[in-house]
C-alpha cells in the first residue's frame, strides 16, 4: 500500500531545489543516516532537474510504500517527448557530449530501486525507492499525519541556504571519501606487508617442507642402515653361533663313553641353552629387519593343515613342564580345504602364539583350533587359561621391544619381537591378527588368513622355474638290468631304485638280458631267482656281479653254489645296501667342502665322517674351484659368505667350466636364501641347507641331499643305508 506524504510541482528552477529539500527532510523523518539522506536528496535532484531541463514541467510525488518492502519512494513525471536513447542509458553504452542521461546513471546507482518508463505521447515517469532502515511494520494512518505535519511546519529554505547545505554536504562526503581514501591506504600498506609477510611465510614453508623432506630421506636412509646392519650382524653372530650350538652337540655326543664328567655336561648344556636363546632373539631381529626392508620372501604353496598341526605337536609335546600341568589340544573343523598360502610363515605365527601360551600358563590347557570362518577365510586361534593380558596392554604387546611387567614375564624372558613380527607376516600374507583376553582368565589370539591368497600367485609363478631339482649326477650312471617275469609284484628292484639315480633296465627273459650284456660297460644285474637257477653257470662273469632276489623261500635260494652271485629273498634294504656296495667298489665317494670357516668345515666333516666318502676341504672359493676341477668329486658343499669369492660367484664359475658344470653342490650356508635366488645362475644347487639347522635334522637333510648327488645313501650314524 502506499501512502502519499507531499507532492511537489516542477515549474521553476526553484521546484527543482525544493524537490531535494524535501526528499532530504523526509528522508531525515524516516530515520535514514545523514549520508543516505544525501543519497536521496541528489537522485531526487537529478531527476528533477531532467524534468524541468527536457520537459519544461513535471510533478514530483513523495510517499512510503509495502510493496514489495518497506521503502521511501518518490514519483517523478514529466508531459515531455520522452527519452529516445534510453536503452543505450540504461545499459552503459551512451556517450553523451552535453551531460545527458549522465543524471539517469548516478541516481540508479544512488538508490536500491529504481525504475523508468518513457514514450514521445506520455513522457517520462521515473520511480525511485530506498529501503526504509530498522522497521519492518508498517506506517499507521496516524503515523502519515504526524509525518505530513512536520513536513508542513518546515519552512524550506531559500535557495541561497540550500546552496549552503549543498555545499556543506559535499565537504561531508569530501571528508568521508577522504576518511575512506586514508582507510584504503592503510588497508593497502597493511595488505602489502601481510603479502610479504605471506612471501616470508611460504619460503619458510617451502625451506621447511625441504628440510622435511631431506630429513625423511635421512629417516629412511637410516632405517636402511638399521635394517642393512642388523642383517650383517645377525648374519655374522649366527656362524660362530651355529658353530656353538654343533661344537656342544659333538662334545654331548661323547658324553655316553663317560668322556665328561656330569659338572662338565652341565656346564656344556648351560652354554648350548644360552647360545640357542640367543640365536632365537638374533633369528627374530632379522625377520624384523627384513620386513621393515621389505625383502621378506614368500614361498607359496599347498598347506595341509593336519600335516602342520602334526608338525607343531611334536614340536610342542617335549617342551610340555612336568611341574606344569598343561595340556596341549590341537582341534581342526573337518570342513577345512587344501589351503593355498605359505606354510612356514603360517607355522612360524603359531609357533610365536603356542610358545608364548605355554610360557604364560601355569595349569589348564592350551588349544590350538583352525575352524573355516568363511568361503574365503581361515581362522587359527590359540587359546589358553594363563594369566591373561589387561585391556590396556593389548596393544602395547604387538610394538616392538615391548614386554610387559610382571611375576611370569621377568621369569620368561625375550626380545619382545614375536607378536609384532606375527603380525606382520600374517599381513603379509593377506590375513590380520586379533587377541581378546582377560587377566585371570587367559587369552586367545587369532590369525585369519585367506584360503587362498591371491597376491602369492604371482610369487609362485616366479619361482617356478627357481625350485631346487634333481640333477644328472657329474658321471654317466651306473647301469641297473633288472629282469622280472611278467607276474613280479610292484615291489621288484626296478621299483626299489625310482628315488636312485642307477640306470634301469627291464628285461622278461635272459636271453634279452645276455644281448643287453655285451652292450653295456661294468653292470650290476638284479635277477629273480626263477630265472637265475637255470642260467648261473653262464650268466655270471667277472666284470659283471649279480644280485640275486627272489619271492620264494630261502630254502630254494641256497641251492645256488655260485660264490660270485648274492642270493638273498626279496628285501629292499639288502638289495640297495648290496647295490650301493657294489657301485662304491666301482666309483669312489668323494665330498669337496668349500668354506673360509674351519669350524663349519669341522661340523660338516663330523657329520660325514663315519660315512664311506673321501673328504676334502678347501678354505676359499680359488682353492675349492681347482680342487674341483683336479679331484672331480661327487658332490660339492658350498658356504655362500667367503672373503675371496662369494657362494654365488664360485656356483657361476663351476657351471660355465665344462669340467665341473655336472657337478652336484648342495649349498650349505647361515645366509637365507631360497632357490628363487639362483635364477640368474645357469645352474641351480640341488638343495639348500642352513648351518642352523639341529643335528638330527642337519643329518636328514644332507641324508637326502647327497642321495640327490648320486651318492650313497647314508644315514650319518656310521652305518649305511638307504
């Protein structure tokens, strides 16, 4: 709604001044500030003075209005020919010589609304409005009346008086421009010092995010260091600790002849304890190490979890307290598939969570359960009912270095290395570790692994072509003619000799055995006694010896009279032992040990020396690739870590001599290395052994190895076999 407070008409010059002065009164009535009443005395003006320039008459109408809010608004019409050039005003793009429309623009910009309609048959009709400050309701009737009063007891003044405030209201706005140009300036000069304080800001930024940077380079590089050094070091305790362990082993082993006194025993034993708890705390220091490095090596595989609990639970049963009644309980959930993941690793993180619940657990049980907990995913758990662990504490365990406080824990001492390294091989290998327990009651920590862990795939596929294999010994092999009649059960000496490296040949009949004969060099012939009674006279010579097995009593089988023919029932143990005696008549065993260490070397010849092979030691990598060009040996055991050549230059330098390259070399070193390491080699060690490995295992696994070779099985006990 609008209320109309005045009405002005534009005839004289003197309308035009009277126009601003009551635009400026009313504007001062309605509560605007000094400035804005300027504001809307000079658009007021300007328009009027448009009116009376260009119309020569016009009406100026002064009122308050609601719509669309609560504003002063003045009405200004002219009876004139319009504006023709209004679009151009409006828009910016008039140049105007003679100041016209100039009046137009400012008091557009003077004002929050402002509107104009012209045309040559109505003139011109400009609307004016300013928002009315602090009120919102609107003006009651006898509001207008009070407004319109005042304004009728004003007397406008003369227009030398409003020259006077005209001018006074431009010093004002002289003033206030000149306050807002000095405000502009500090604002500059402080925007020019808080840019360069800015400029300052960012170099001392980019010069800090540079320090940063060299010094997680320098973090890095030192963890490089930490992770390098620990992994020389341990490498570097274990041989002489290694050589500990076996000199211990080799002084017990003598103990049964009453050699040592018990004192001495004791003392013997108390060194080998100590020296096997620190082999234990430098093997976790290097596992640490190498996964901070990243270099941890993942041999994937097919894992049997019944297998590996039977592992553990021989491992475990002997360590079992008599004067702590624990039980050791393995569960597996029949429902458990073929698992596709690395076995060592997942025995070393249960090792790591059944050691610890045996050492922290006084009575009760220890169960160690595998359970299917999805399609995916595997759970191992441990659980025991030892002292627990507090809420607090559960993660303190899994950092490094950190054991807790207690009776149990100063009485079970460690490096604090197991859980945190358990974790980490379980991430490793695509799984997480949890443990939930309760101080009074016991723990139980919990490894879940996929069933099939995928990023191993490629580890696998890699390694495929690195695995250790079975090699043509350095010798053509010693031929085997083995006849059998057509009805011989499977467990006939061609059968006997699938894991021997002898040449079998199969014969039916004798006769096809007497052609084979004068082909082949110096033989060793297995007959079936069914054969053998008819043709013994003949058959028999002295380059070629014959072993006689049979399936019939050993009644008929002494009938034979022939001292050059060994007759004895059917038994595989006899006939390898028979068969291997026999070849050791025809080929001499000879070993050639490569490595710097005296006492290595010592260890090894212990372990070889009750077998039938000829032994030889060379002290470097020169030495032993002329010994082995010289003595041609059978087999040849390599050290990796020697001063002048390393294990892999002296493997390269025998496989590219064509002299050695049909050498078999078992490589037998501290260094852990895994055959995906001799790939770039042109030739492969037919097995790998560690120096750490426990007398009785050592001895099975050089056992096999040298059967591998081509040599004579031994079992390392000073009797052969197989």
């Amino acid at each position: 709604m609008e209320r109309i407070l005045l009405t002005v008409s534009i005839s004289y010059e003197q309308d035009v001044v009277l126009c601003r002065q009551r635009a400026r009164q009313i504007a001062a009535l309605l509560g605007f500030e000094l400035q804005e009443q300027t504001r809307v005395a000079t658009a007021v003006s300007e328009i009027a003075r448009n009116a009376f320039r260009y119309a020569v008459s016009g009406k100026a109408t002064f009122s308050v209005t609601d719509s669309p809010t609560l504003s002063f608004q003045i009405r200004i019409q002219d009876r004139g020919k319009g504006i023709q050039n209004l679009d151009e005003i409006l828009t910016g793009r008039h140049e105007s010589k003679n100041g016209m429309g100039l009046g137009i623009s400012g008091s557009r910009r003077l004002m929050d609304s402002f509107s104009i309609e012209s045309s040559p048959d109505t003139g011109t009709l400009v609307v004016l409005r300013k928002n009315i400050p602090f009120r919102k309701e609107q003006f009651r009737p006898d509001e207008i009346a009070l407004l319109a009063g005042e304004l009728a007891k004003t007397i406008p003044n003369d227009a030398f008086s409003e020259l006077r405030q005209q001018n006074a209201e431009l010093a004002q706005a002289m003033r206030i421009l000149q306050e807002r140009e000095e405000e502009l300036t500090t604002q500059r000069n402080s925007l020019h010092i808080l840019n360069e304080e800015l400029a300052n800001t960012n170099r001392g930024v980019v010069a800090l995010n540079k320090e940063l940077e060299e010094r997680a380079e320098a973090i890095k590089y030192a963890g490089e260091i930490k992770s390098r050094f620990l992994s020389h070091m341990t490498h570097e305790f274990r041989t002489p600790l290694n050589s500990i362990l076996s000199l211990t082993r080799i002084l017990l082993s003598t103990c049964d002849s009453d050699e040592l006194s018990l004192e001495r025993q004791k003392q013997i034993m108390f060194v080998r304890k100590s020296a096997e708890q620190l082999s234990e705390m430098i093997n976790d220091m290097l596992d640490t190490a190498k996964l901070e490095a990243g270099r941890v090596e993942v041999q994937p595989g097919d894992v049997e979890v019944a297998e590996l609990f039977g592992s553990l639970r021989a491992m475990f049963r002997p360590l079992l307290r008599p004067e702590h009644p624990v039980e050791l309980i393995f569960e597996i959930d029949e429902s458990i598939p073929l698992l596709y993941s690395d076995e060592g690793k997942i025995a070393q993180i249960l090792r790591n969570f059944i050691s610890n619940a045996l050492k922290f657990t006084v009575e009760g049980e220890v169960r160690v359960k595998a359970r299917l907990a999805s399609d995916d995913f595997v759970e191992f758990s441990v659980i025991d009912t030892g002292i627990g662990i507090s809420l607090k504490d559960q993660d303190r365990i899994f950092q490094e270095f950190t054991q807790l406080d207690g009776p149990m824990q100063r009485l079970s001492k460690g490096t604090g290395l197991g859980l945190p390294l358990a974790r980490r091989l379980s991430e490793l290998l695509g799984g997480q570790v949890s443990v939930q327990s309760e101080p009074g009651v016991g723990s139980t920590f919990a490894v879940l692994l996929p069933v099939r862990c995928s990023q191993l795939l490629s580890v696998a596929e890699r390694q495929v072509s690195g695995g250790v294999s079975r090699p043509t010994p350095n010798s053509q092999p010693v031929n085997s003619f083995v006849t059998t009649p057509h009805n011989m059960p499977d467990s006939t000496p061609a059968s006997y000799m699938d894991k021997e490296t002898f040449q079998s040949i199969a014969s039916r009949s004798l006769a096809r055995a007497r052609l084979a004969f004068q082909n082949l060099s110096k033989s060793a012939s297995a007959l079936d006694t069914a054969f053998s009674l008819n043709v013994e006279p003949g058959l028999s010579t002295e380059s070629t010896p014959i072993i006689v097995i049979s399936l019939m009593s050993g009644e008929r089988t002494e009938r034979s009279s022939d001292t050059r023919l060994s007759i004895k029932p059917n038994d595989q143990i006899w006939f390898l032992k028979k068969l291997h005696d026999i070849v050791g008549e025809i080929r001499p065993n000879r070993v050639l040990i490569i490595d710097d260490d005296e006492i290595s070397r010592y260890i090894l010849v212990d372990l070889l020396k009750d077998s039938s092979c000829t032994i030889l030691e060379a002290k470097g990598g020169k030495e032993g690739l002329q010994r082995a060009s010289e003595d041609q040996p059978q087999v040849i055991f390599l050290d990796l870590r020697m001063p002048d050549m390393s294990g892999f230059e002296v493997l390269a330098a025998l496989k590219n001599n064509p002299d050695t390259k049909d050498i078999p070399v078992i490589v037998n070193s501290s260094v852990r290395v895994a055959p995906a390491d001799f790939v770039a080699l042109e030739g492969q060690p037919i097995a790998i052994l560690s120096k750490e490995l426990p007398q009785d295992m050592a001895a099975e696994r050089i056992q096999e190895a040298l059967r591998h070779a081509g040599l004579i099985g031994l079992d390392l006990t000073g009797e052969q076999g197989i």
